[in-house]
C-alpha cells in the first residue's frame, strides 16, 4: 500500500488538457495558483495546497499567472478521500518536505532510495489522512464511525439497521457523514474491511493456515464470492494473486513513466512535467 510509482516536478506552466491517470495522483502547487476542472466542477488551489485526484478521474489544471508543482502518482494510498480534494499544508511545511524527499529520493540512484521511497509514501498518507481527523465531526458522525470502527470485522453487523436506529433521517445521516467524512457510511465500512482482508492476506502469506474464506470472514465479509469480487475491483487482482504478489516484493519499484490516459482512450506519457504532465 501507499506504493509511489512517480515523482516529477513541473516549471511554470499556465495549462493541463483534459487526462486522466491510472493510479492517484497527488499534486502539490509549489509557487503560484489556479484550479483544476473536474467534470463541469473546479477546485481552486494556491501555493502550498495538495489536489488529491482518484485514479481514472478527468482533469485539466489552468492558471492565469502560472504554476510551479511536485506530483507524486501513487497505488492503493491509505485515504478515506473518493473525490478530488484540496488539502493545505500547515505552517510547518511538513507536507513540502515530504513531497521534496521523495522527489530527491526517486532520482537519487542511492541503493537504499525505493525503500526510502516507500517510507515517504506511507509518510505523505498519513499527513493526507490527518487533515480529516483535524476536523470537527458533529456528534453523530463521531458516533457512527465508532460503531463501524467497533464492528467492521463482524459479518453479522448491519450498518442499515443501526443506522436507521438513530434519530435521524436514514438520507441525512449518510448525506452528512459523506460530508464530513469525505465517503458514504458503507464506503466507510467496504474500505475498512477490504483494509483488512489486505493486511491479514499479507501476514498470514508466510503460514498459509488461512483460506480466502477465513480471511473473508475474520474481515466482514459473510460471502466470500462477494469478498473476492470488491477486493478485486478494489486492487485489481484477486486476494490469491495479492498474497503472492506483495510477498514477492520487497519495496516498489519506481516506474519511470506513470501512463497517463487521454479520453480518446490512447495512452501518451503522464503530463505534469514541463513535456505535458498533468
């Protein structure tokens, strides 16, 4: 998890055509500011803001007076985040010395560089997911999360059921913890568990005492044809084929391409260098 694949830096460039990448892509605006175009919608951005943009996510980015950025492209990140958000940096700057060692490190050539390249990844998920608990949940989100959080891995728990068993209105509460949570309630809970099922496919790889149906239900899940097909959609590959692969590898190799995909569906290099990228 949180596995950067790219790491460029773009000079000043005033606009970004409509693309989409294959993986999540986190941009941070190192000097000036504009805004990137989602579908119709756009986030405005200034110097030290982060976008964050899912994988397969059209996008263009446009400035008046001109950007500077860092972009890392990353897979399978550790974030609660399904739509594009702008993060800011805090006061410290944590975010853009994080942003700076992985690109210093991702061309450094230094034996130890991937590894380090990999403990960056987990590093910048981790201030990412950090700007939602910095804010305030109101009462009934706080509550909801920790029933989720104290339930997910019982494939007897019906988040319907409790939910409905709030004094709220079953489309308000999910309305509202989308809001402030940044993901649905069941979202919440399908990324919990598949989380989960993730980690204990990887520990468990070295015994192999564990079928897929025990991983399955020791994470939620009480259907494990069910299982396999979300974890699928989710990472790509079958939980079989996610044990054997994560005990394959060591720490990620850097692809020095990361793809980018225009909407014609051909793919061209990935545009946030000062060729095209972004």
């Amino acid at each position: 998890m949180n596995d950067i694949t790219y790491v460029g830096k773009m000079a000043i460039n005033y606009s970004i055509s409509l693309h989409a990448h294959e993986s999540w892509e986190f941009v941070y605006c190192t000097s000036g500011s504009g805004a990137f175009g989602f579908d119709g919608e756009t986030l405005a951005y200034n110097e030290g803001d982060v976008v964050v943009i899912p994988p397969m996510v059209p996008h263009t980015n446009a400035s008046d007076t001109g950007f500077q950025n860092i972009h890392i492209n990353m897979v399978n990140p550790s974030l609660p985040y399904t739509e594009p958000i702008v993060i800011s940096d805090d006061s410290n700057h944590f975010l853009l010395d994080a942003f700076k060692a992985a690109y210093f490190h991702y061309y450094s050539g230094r034996k130890e560089a991937a590894a380090l390249i990999s403990i960056y990844g987990d590093l910048i998920c981790c201030y990412l997911a950090a700007h939602r608990t910095e804010k305030t949940l109101t009462p009934v989100v706080t509550q909801m999360e920790a029933d989720i959080i104290a339930n997910y891995n019982n494939c007897s728990y019906e988040l319907d059921t409790y939910m409905r068993s709030l004094p709220f209105s079953y489309d308000y509460l999910r309305r509202l913890f989308q809001k402030e949570m940044g993901v649905t309630p069941h979202r919440y809970l399908l990324d919990k568990r598949l989380k989960m099922a993730a980690e204990l496919l990887v520990t468990d790889a070295g015994g192999g005492v564990r079928t897929i149906m025990d991983i399955a239900f020791l994470s939620g899940f009480h259907d494990p044809l069910h299982f396999s097909k979300v974890f699928r959609k989710k990472y790509g590959i079958s939980p079989r084929c996610y044990a054997k692969s994560e005990r394959s590898k060591a720490v990620p190799v850097p692809d020095a391409e990361s793809p980018r995909i225009k909407l014609e569906n051909r793919m061209i290099p990935s545009a946030e260098d000062s060729s095209g990228r972004g």
